[in-house]
C-alpha cells in the first residue's frame, strides 16, 4: 500500500526552512553567474538526445506523438553546448551560459543542479572561481582537487597497468614498482612538489604535468590538493578535472571536455547535498 503522505524513493520535497535555503543558494548562485558572465539557460525537461552520453538503462524514456522514443533531461552539459551551438546561436554567439535545474535518472532519482557551460574555452580558472565564490556566500571552505584524468591514461599504457588500479585507487601497486618519479608522482599534493617531479617524469608526461601547473597559477585558494593520478571514468571529461569534497559530501566537480568538436569547460554543483550540508551546520 502506498500512503497518501509517501513519495517516491529518490524524489525530493522541500519544504520551510529546505526550500527557503534552496532559492537562497540558486538567487545567490544566479546573481554571481551574471556578474562573471554568464547568461542563463533553461533547457527543455524532455530530450531525443539523452542516450548518445547518458547509459539507456539510467533513462526515463517514453514516446512522443509520433513514436520518437524522448527521455526525461538526465544530464545537462550536453544538451546546454548542443541547444547553445545548433539552437541558440541562431540569435547570440554567447559562450558562457548557467543552468540551474534538475536531472532525473532512473527508476526515481532527482538531483538539482547549479552549473555551468563555458563553449570554446577549456580553461577551468573561470568555474573554478565561481564555484568558490558560491561556497564563500554561505561560509563553506571544501577541498578543491585538482587532477588531470590523462595521466592516468598515459600511465596505464606506458607500464602495461590496468586502468582500474589508479580507478580504484590502488596505490600501494604503483609504489610497489619502485620507480622514483612515479613514487613521488603518487604522493605528491602540493604545488611545490608538482613543480618538483615535472623535471623528472617522462617527457609524454611533463606537458600534461604542466598543464595542472598552469591552472594552479589562476587558483587563489589555499585549501588545494593536486592529485595527478586520481582517475574517474567520466561522460565527457576528458583531461583536467577538479571536484569539491567537504566532510564526506562531493559538492560539485568540473572540467574540460569536447563536444561538437569544440573544447569547453564546465561544471556542476549538487544542491541537495549543499542544503543538507548547511542545515546540519546551522540547525535548522
């Protein structure tokens, strides 16, 4: 039996206090967006596309008037840079827009978004920045990480690895090896000891080394740890990556990645952990 009061597994209801701090947080977020830039989109809830990036078996799907199988929006970045690049630049050749919606994954789940989508630009010190400065509004200071998922990648081929040891985290397997530059590749964090190791890596390592120095430059932040071999299979990412982590909670993540054949940055913040965070913090 289900009750009159029940929703479904997955969905969200706010409420009071909740959804006070939710048009807090997206007001706050949205003001902050326009002042660096950004104009806003709102893309449809229905899309014929969803399945080229997203698994078909995490879709909501059903079929329009004409049997033309739709889906319910379970990813935004794709559709944002496709509607931006094929719709709306129709009327605009604006490049940096932000959303603030949800997404919805099968059989139930509803997670709200506050992200962004930079089109033509893979330099990630913009979101980076913006995401920030969201967190400072409600006094938050998370871990920024900062890697580079080709690393990973170049690594796993030049030593015959497995690309699950470095997905899974298995560090002891690389240390193992006993090759000094990939020791302190594997535990290095700061920018010091960045700078350090690209003198003694490989050469088809130091460029994508580099490229995590070049970024740290544009980070004014002081609560930053690099992690060059950290690995995440990911849709559309597909070099520099960076994510928040507060406590146990991962508030949001970005990076660089193609699309349309055009390389563009962006990145999402999960508002529902955001305001679950806060509440605890505040006692609400």
């Amino acid at each position: 039996m289900i009750y009159e009061h029940e929703i479904p597994t997955g969905s969200k209801l706010y409420f009071g206090k909740s959804a006070k701090l939710k048009r807090q947080l997206e007001t706050v977020a949205s003001e902050l967006f326009y002042e660096a830039g950004f104009e806003e989109i709102v893309t449809p809830y229905f899309s014929y596309h969803q399945h080229q990036n997203i698994d078909a078996k995490e879709l909501l799907r059903f079929s329009d008037e004409q049997n033309h199988i739709i889906s319910l929006r379970a990813d935004s970045t794709m559709d944002v840079v496709r509607l931006s690049t094929k719709r709306v630049d129709r009327t605009t050749n604006h490049s940096k827009w932000f959303y603030i919606q949800p997404v919805f994954r099968y059989p139930s789940h509803e997670v709200h978004q506050i992200g962004a989508e930079l089109i033509g630009e893979e330099d990630l010190a913009l979101s980076i920045a913006t995401s920030l400065s969201i967190f400072e509004k409600f006094g938050l200071k998370p871990l920024l990480h900062v890697s580079n998922i080709n690393i990973p990648k170049i690594l796993s081929e030049m030593l015959g690895l497995d690309l699950k040891i470095f997905e899974k985290g298995e560090l002891q397997k690389l240390l193992a090896l006993d090759i000094p530059w990939l020791t302190k590749l594997t535990c290095l964090q700061t920018l010091a000891e960045l700078e350090a190791v690209i003198q003694e890596v490989p050469d088809v390592l130091k460029g994508e080394l580099e490229k995590l120095k070049a970024l740290s430059v544009h980070i004014a932040y002081d609560n930053v740890v690099f992690a060059p071999l950290y690995y995440v299979k990911m849709r559309y990412y597909n070099a520099l990556f960076f994510r928040f982590i507060y406590k146990n909670y991962t508030l949001g993540s970005g990076g660089s990645y193609d699309c349309e054949g055009i390389g563009s940055s962006g990145f999402g913040l999960y508002t529902d952990d955001l305001i679950e965070i806060l509440i605890k913090r505040d006692g609400h």
